[in-house]
C-alpha cells in the first residue's frame, strides 16, 4: 500500500490543480468504464509533450511504467476532477509480458474525494496489446476493479465498507513525446 500512497502522493505534486482547456490538443486513447453500471469515457489527452499520462521505460530492468490520466472531456488536458487514473507497471521476461503494481483511482472531487482500487485483491487487470511502432507505442488492454471510497485520497486512506464496481477498457497509442527512457 506504502507504493501506492508515494505513487499518488508524486502524481498529485506533479500535476497543476487547475484544469488546463485547449482546443489544438490531441487525444491518443480512451479510458471507458462502468461504474456500478453507469457507462463512460474519459480521454487521454495530450498538446505536444503537455500530458498527465505517461510511459516511462527503464531498459536495464525491462519494465515500463505507465499513468493514465483519463480527461472528462476531449478538451481537457488538466483536471483532477471527475478524472479516472489507471496506472501500472509492466515487467518484460522472455517472451512474457507480466503487470505489476496495478492502481485504479476515480478522483470524483480532486484528490479530495473519490474511488480507490490499489491492491492486487481490488483489481483483475488484463494487458492484451503492448507494440512499439516508430513513432508510438499501442498500450491495450481490460479491468475489473472494486474500489473503496476515500474522503482522503491523498493519503491513500479508505472505506472498506463503501465500494463500488469499476469494469471497464483502455485503448492508447502514446506518443514517443510523452514516453520517457531512462
């Protein structure tokens, strides 16, 4: 949980609390979800290397680390309201693509409030599509999450007594301006 908490808490400082609108922007992928059966989609979003998702790859270790911030809108490149995070990372061995660390994170008000699922017991997660093209990388794949309600996102704090069902699909071909290597 430790992780989870220092993943959130660097997102969080690394991202501007005011929504960032802009018309010439592009949109690399969707996040579309049920959330206890209420259809939606959130969009990825980008305006040259200006995102709140990411890709980082570190060679060394063969793994990619990956944040995506679902927009409410597809104008959106900023917000941290109504905004669905997946983030997760994944480990290359051989011929086997294995997902680690996976968070799903619906932030209703901010991080003042909203839906977390961090543990590998909340979430049955499914990479189906993980390709590097010359100037992209197709990141594709399914989830089912069970998340508890927060007033206290930021501190990772939770109501394991309130939950809520978050099923849903990601599509995204990220640009190599938003994918870092280290």
């Amino acid at each position: 949980m430790s992780q989870s908490i220092f993943r959130n808490a660097a997102l969080a400082t690394a991202v501007f609390l005011t929504p960032t609108l802009c018309f010439g922007q592009d949109v690399f992928g969707t996040i579309d979800a049920s959330l206890d059966g209420a259809e939606r989609t959130w969009f990825l979003t980008a305006e040259g290397a200006e995102s709140q998702s990411f890709g980082l790859t570190m060679a060394i270790a063969n793994l990619q680390s990956f944040s995506f911030w679902g927009q409410p809108t597809e104008k959106t490149i900023k917000s941290l309201d109504d905004t669905l995070l997946l983030s997760f990372d994944v480990m290359s061995v051989a011929d086997q693509v294995i997902p680690l660390n996976v968070s799903l994170t619906f932030l209703a008000d901010g991080w003042k409030s909203g839906w977390l699922a961090n543990e590998p017991d909340q979430i049955v997660f499914s990479l189906t599509t993980l390709e590097k093209t010359e100037d992209a990388l197709r990141v594709e794949g399914n989830y089912a999450a069970t998340a508890n309600y927060s007033d206290a996102l930021s501190r990772g704090a939770v109501d394991a007594s309130r939950t809520m069902q978050i099923n849903g699909s990601f599509s995204a071909v990220l640009p190599n301006t938003i994918i870092q290597n280290r």
